[in-house]
C-alpha cells in the first residue's frame, strides 16, 4: 500500500482528551457496577441455596427417623415370623432364636464394613490434595523432610 493511499485522520472526527478519559471512567464504573451487582446476585442465590439445602436436610433427618423407626418395627416382625417358621418346622426355640439372631449379627456387620467404607471417603482427599497443591493447605506427609521438627515452646 502507498502513502499516497492512507488518509490522515480527521481531527474533528475524534473527542477530545478530556472528554475521551471521561468515557473511559464512565465505562469502568458500568463494569465495577456491573460486577457488584452481580457479585450481590450471586450471594443472594447462594445464601437462598443454603436455606434450602439447610430446611431440606432436616426434612430428610426427619423422615429419615421415620423410617428407621418403621424399618426396625418391621424387622422386629419378620424376625417374629421367621422364628415361628423355624420352630413350626420342628427346632426349638432356642435354635430359632440363634439361627435369626446370627441373621441380624450378619446384616449389622455387613452395614458396619459398608459404614467405615463410605466414611472413608467423608475425608475430602481430592480437594486437600489440591489444596496442598496451591499451598494453602499442608499436611505433614512422609517426602516432606521438616514434617517430623517440633517448634520451641513460646515461640509461633
């Protein structure tokens, strides 16, 4: 391309410094107002999220009492009927007694192995590991070397 080509710019065209710096302020104080608003907007749907995931739980630790209620009054008789089962099939009842109570020891040992398992993961391994990652988060671990030192008493 030429010189002969390119056109000076118009100097009535463009806004003045002042007023150019003036729009500029304008457009960030939109944006910073912009962002409060939607920073706010934000709290308050987290806030909302909170109070419903707060009144949701306790319905569910409500519910979730009715139900071990009525699931132990069940199993309460069932394990009635089974005993009257093996005893009308001719055990005695101390045989029906042991056969159903080993049932119930069997079932809470399986729900307490199933227990520890899903507690294991209520240790929130992956975000500690990331934040020990940012380190914002540290765990003495065994390749740290100045894990095992202890502070001077009195001193932070």
């Amino acid at each position: 391309m030429s010189e002969d080509n390119a056109q000076a710019p118009d100097p009535a065209a463009t806004p003045p410094l002042d007023e150019s710096i003036r729009q500029v302020g304008a457009a960030g104080r939109a944006a910073a107002d912009s962002a409060k608003h939607s920073l706010r907007s934000l709290r308050r749907l987290a806030s909302a999220d909170f109070a419903l995931a707060r009144s949701a739980f306790g319905r569910a630790l409500a519910w979730a009492g009715v139900a071990i209620v009525f699931g132990a009054s069940a199993w309460l008789l069932m394990a009635a009927t089974l005993i009257a089962l093996l005893q009308s099939w001719g055990l005695s009842w101390l045989q029906a007694l042991l056969i159903t109570s080993l049932l119930s020891l069997a079932v809470t040992g399986y729900a307490i192995w199933r227990v520890s398992y899903f507690f294991h993961h209520t240790g929130m391994h992956a975000t500690r590991r990331q934040l020990s990652r940012l380190g914002l988060f540290d765990e003495p671990s065994e390749d740290d070397p100045d894990a095992d030192v202890q502070l001077p008493e009195g001193k932070p």
